[in-house]
C-alpha cells in the first residue's frame, strides 16, 4: 500500500510539473501575442478614426499616416484571393502555436508570441472588419514610408518576429552541433 502511495504521489508530482511548465510557455507566449495584438487593433481603431482615404498626414521624414484597406496579402499581392489568404493564415497560427509550445527558450517563446499576435492582429481585421463574405474583411494599413508599401503595427511585428524566431532556432541548433 506504502507504494502504491509513494506511485501516486511521484505521479502527480510529475504531472504539476507538466503543468507549470506548460502554463509558463503559454504566459511566455500569449502575453506578447496580446501585446501586439492590443497594439495593433487600437492604432487601427485610431487610424479608422481619425484618417481619411487619399489624405497622408506628414509626420517626419517621409513617415506619414495614410489609411488604405488592403484586401491581398503583403504589399497587396493576391487581393482576389482574401478568405483563403485567411484560412491560411489562421492555420499559421495553429502551426505557430504547436512549433511554440514546443519551444523550452523563453525568449524564442516571446518572439513566438510576437509573430503569433502579428498573424492574428491581420486575421481579426480580415473576420471583424466589412469586406466580401466570411474572411473577406479588409486589413486596415496606415504606415507610410512613402518608398515601401503601406503596412500596420501587426506587419511589423511579423517583420521583427519572424526573423528573429529564425535567428534564435538557427543559433540553437548550432548550440547543439
């Protein structure tokens, strides 16, 4: 009986600690993805607001604030093609979201998040904002450079992101070797 005690206890013991690793990854994942996704949406709101279409407001340099609705991907590429540019972004998220949880760096984690909250901050506004059908919203652009396309908060954060998840997996992998 004494073992069957000392079984169960070792088991559990291991099991919570599944648990507490598991519930760290998804913090260390979700909270930038919220981040960025938070950011995204409310400069978007903002944008939507408060800009008028074929109207730039200057801020500095060639940095300006020009509101597009972009139904393609990036730099507008395939705007016949919005509800499957969805789907496959929505099932990026999914594939993001095991490859993360798969992940034991923190930081790798993080940059998960950041282009995880990239991709959902463009598939919000394809579900939420008014467009053609189900995953035909228009994702909301307002960054301009005026010498490269027009891009939002949630673009950045996939262009830092992404690359950055790439680095730190590259440099894993050779930590190993």
């Amino acid at each position: 009986m004494l073992l069957l005690n000392h079984l169960q206890v070792t088991n559990d013991s291991a099991i919570t600690q599944r648990v507490e690793i598991m519930n760290e990854k998804v913090k260390y994942l979700l909270v930038p993805t919220c981040i960025v996704i938070l950011v995204d949406q409310v400069t978007k709101s903002l944008a939507v607001a408060k800009l008028e279409p074929n109207e730039p407001i200057m801020l500095v340099w060639t940095l300006q604030l020009n509101i597009i609705r972009n139904s393609g991907a990036s730099f507008s590429l395939g705007s016949n093609l919005t509800p499957y540019i969805a789907s496959v972004a929505i099932l990026a998220s999914i594939g993001i979201t095991y490859l993360a949880l798969l992940e034991s760096n923190r930081m790798t984690l993080s940059f998960y998040g950041i282009v995880l909250g990239g991709v959902l901050g463009n598939v919000i506004d394809r579900i939420a904002r008014t467009g053609d059908g189900f995953l035909g919203g228009k994702v909301v652009d307002f960054i301009d450079l005026q010498w490269w396309p027009i891009f939002n908060f949630a673009d950045v954060a996939l262009v830092v992101g992404l690359p950055t998840v790439m680095f730190l997996r590259y440099r894993e992998e050779k930590s190993y070797v």
